[in-house]
C-alpha cells in the first residue's frame, strides 16, 4: 500500500506489549510491523462487513 504515514505515540500495558513482540519475533516482523499487519486485518474485516448486505 502506498501512502502517508502517521507518527504516534502508544501506551500498551507490559503483558500486551510482550506478546505482541513474542508473535512480531515469530512472524519476523518488526512490533511496528505486527502492529500494522493486524490493524490491518482488523480494519479489512470490517470494510467488508459494512460491504455486505
């Protein structure tokens, strides 16, 4: 996907934070990209259930 990007600042509580980074370390991603990736697929679910009838 190409576009712009946003620079924020979050707050995760520590046991969050550490398995986001256990499953970003399995995936071989970064935790920015592990992040990203499953917003992403959250947000696409969603698209497509406000798509259908």
């Amino acid at each position: 996907m190409n576009r712009e990007e946003t620079r924020i600042t979050l707050r995760l509580p520590a046991d969050l934070h550490a398995w986001l980074t256990a499953q970003a370390k399995a995936s071989r991603r970064s935790l920015n990209s592990e992040i990203v990736h499953r917003i992403e697929g959250e947000y696409r679910t969603a698209a497509a259930d406000n798509e259908s009838p």
